[in-house]
C-alpha cells in the first residue's frame, strides 16, 4: 500500500514524464543550430561579400544561431538534471524550519515566517501558431507583501518563491498548483503556529507521494538558519 505519511524533512523531486520529450526537443534544436551557424558561415565567411563593411556585418549573421544553440543546451541541461538520482540541482525540500527551492539557475532558502500564505498564479502565453496557453506557478511573497496577493500582477511580480507546477505533480498543471499550494499552506501555518515538530509525520497529497524522493533525513544544516536567498539572480 502506498504510504500517506512521510516524516520531515522531506524532499519532492520533479516529475519524470516530461523530461525525454524536452531531452528529444532540446536535441533537436541545439543540432539544427548548429547546422545553420555550419551552413550561414560558410556563405559568409569563407566568400567575398563585397564591400568591406558589408563583409563585416554579414560575418555577425551566423552568430545569431547562437542564442538558439544557447537555448537549446540550456533546455538540455536541465532536463537532465531533474532525471539525476535525487534531482540534487532541480528539487523542492520541506522541513520544520522552511522551505528550500533548488533549481539549475539559483538555491533559495527561507523560513516559514519570512513567507505570506502560498497562492496559484497562472501566466498565459500564446505559441508559434498563437494558440493560448497557460502557466500555473505556486508562489509566495514575503511576509510583509502578503496583503498583495489578491492582486495576480502583484502575485507573480513581486513573488520571491515561484514554483512551476508543471514540475511538481501529476499531469494537470492546474490541480498540481492547488495540492502543492495547499500543502505547504498547511505546512507554514502549522510551522508558524509552533505545531510542527522537526521529525513530525505529515500527510502528502496523492497528487504529490510519488515524487518524495526521501523523507526524515537528517535536517541539513542550511535550513536550520533560514536565509532570503542564495545564489545568482
């Protein structure tokens, strides 16, 4: 039977289904960038363009596929890190004393008091066809910003812990947003109040146990002291 309970502080790891199909797609874009810089280049830089100053402005051509290489290794890089055993540069970690959020980019830290109530932002955003789609983001501002989360632009704006819910739960983005917002609303208020003990068994949302990678290890030291956050912006 699977387990409902799992004892902090515990760790959520993103979900894997996405990751090969970003992995197939990231391939694919860093190799045709590779191929028209090849392809570019070699109309420009290795013939006479005319002019001299024309020459120089069509030798930059070829480097513009380097913003699309640039994304596609990026893209690729972190979609491998969320397979890595344990997701060591791509996890969510709960504990007693707060909440730390890792990704590729930058290592977040906080303590349960330094955050407002979590709530669901959602961004749209159209595609290459313009189709309409929509983000769903578990966010949280800081304690003092709390009586701005009823306004969306100032909930995602002034958000100091963003979470894609895409991530982190099962396959609709929208009931991932609401069991992970809700959960760790039950966690801070329990934290908050003084009724969450540092080995304490807590309920986990079915949307969200089979991303518990571990539970009840040792509290690493970093969450004991509770910092706004670490890392590059």
């Amino acid at each position: 039977m699977e387990p409902t309970s799992f004892t902090l502080p515990i760790r959520l790891l993103p979900r894997k289904g996405g990751q090969l199909l970003r992995i197939a797609s990231s391939i694919f874009v860093t190799g045709f960038s590779i191929f028209w810089i090849a392809m570019a280049g070699g109309s420009t830089w290795f013939t006479d363009n005319g002019p001299a100053e024309k020459i120089w402005l069509s030798h930059l051509f070829p480097l513009f596929g380097l913003l699309f290489l640039g994304a596609g290794v990026w893209q690729l890089a972190s979609a491998i890190a969320k397979l890595l055993p344990g997701s060591p540069y791509h996890h969510v970690e709960v504990s007693r004393e707060g909440l730390l959020v890792r990704t590729m980019r930058r290592k977040q830290q906080f303590g349960w008091t330094e955050l407002s109530p979590f709530d669901v932002s959602v961004r749209e955003r159209r595609d290459g066809e313009g189709d309409k789609h929509h983000d769903y983001y578990v966010v949280a501002l800081p304690a003092a910003d709390a009586a701005k989360l009823g306004d969306e632009r100032e909930r995602y704006n002034r958000a100091v812990v963003r979470i894609d819910a895409e991530d982190f739960g099962a396959d609709d983005a929208s009931a991932n947003a609401g069991d992970l917002s809700g959960w760790l609303n039950m966690l801070r208020e329990s934290a908050v109040n003084r009724r969450l003990a540092a080995r304490e068994e807590v309920p986990v949302p079915p949307g969200l146990r089979a991303l518990v990678w571990h539970s009840g290890a040792a509290p690493q030291p970093g969450l004991a002291k509770p910092q706004r956050q670490q890392g590059n912006h």
